[in-house]
C-alpha cells in the first residue's frame, strides 16, 4: 500500500489529454490499488491517474455510503457512450483546494470501460455515481470542474490559488 502525493491545481498533468492504455500488467494492478488506497486516504470518491502525476485513462470510483465503501471501480480507458437529463451538483476535488462550486452534469450516464481482467464493462450510473464518472472522466482529458463554472468563478480561484502558492514558497 502507498499513499501517492496528489497534483494540485495548477500543476500541468491535470490539463492533459492522457493517452489510452493498450495493456494490463502488475504495474498498472499495482498503480490502481495505490490510487485506490491514496483515494481512501483523501478521502475522495474518485480519483483519476493524472492526479496521481500519470497521464494515462484510468480512474477509481467508489460512491458508495460511508458504511458500505470498499468495493472500488477500476476503469481502463473509460469512456461516456450516453447521457440524459441534467442536474446540478454541488462539487469539489482533490486536485483544487479549498474550493467547491455547483456544476452543471448529465443526471444519468452510461459510460464503456476496461476493468484489471481485461474485461469490457458498462456502466449505467445516476446521481453521485453519475456525476463521479463525469467529473473523473474529465480529468482523462485536461478538464477540471473549474472548466465548467463561470470564468469569473475560474479566474477569482486561480488568482487566490496562485497567491497562496506564492505565500507557501512554491
């Protein structure tokens, strides 16, 4: 088990579009369960591999309630086939300190995966899990929920997010 430092805003991992994964091994088995045990630990209830500093399709979901966790969802190149409806969420993210702002999402999902077996999945997800996926998903592909909020919003949080990181040295 290894805790993994999570990329914060603004740091370029998370604007990348991360590249599709052709193979499963031990590694990639072995980088799932440490994102999974980092997500735990955040605690989140997603967590996609470019937070984790890896530019690669992969994410780990487990919006289950508190007393049921533990059952996590790994997916490979995971992609949304379908949405409906609309809904708006009030979201926050591991990548963004110390910032939460209503988002704009699909209320239903289906989203096509890959699991560690090598096995294709699809998932058919409302609310929370619907928005998880969404927002996970995104960051595959350079996107932060920041990138859904006005750029008002956007522009105010960066700017105290860039003063703060002046302030702690970095």
């Amino acid at each position: 088990m290894a805790i993994l430092p999570i990329c914060k805003y603004p740091d370029p991992v998370l604007a990348e579009k991360c590249a599709e994964i052709d193979r499963v091994d031990d590694e990639l088995r072995r980088l799932a369960q440490d994102m999974i045990d980092t997500m735990y630990d955040a605690p989140g209830v997603g967590l996609a591999a470019p937070q984790v500093g890896r530019a690669i399709r992969m994410v780990v979901v487990d919006t289950a309630e508190d007393d049921k966790r533990g059952t996590p969802m790994v997916l490979i190149n995971p992609r949304v086939v379908a949405k409906r409806g609309q809904l708006v969420w009030d979201e926050a993210c591991l990548s963004v300190p110390d910032y939460r702002a209503d988002v704009v999402r699909a209320s239903e999902v289906v989203v096509e995966a890959g699991d560690l077996e090598g096995n294709d999945l699809r998932i058919e997800a409302e609310g929370l899990t619907a928005v998880c996926l969404q927002h996970e998903i995104d960051h595959l592909d350079g996107v932060l929920f920041l990138d859904h909020i006005s750029s008002l919003k956007r522009a105010m949080y960066r700017k105290r997010r860039l003063k703060q990181l002046r302030r702690d040295g970095q």
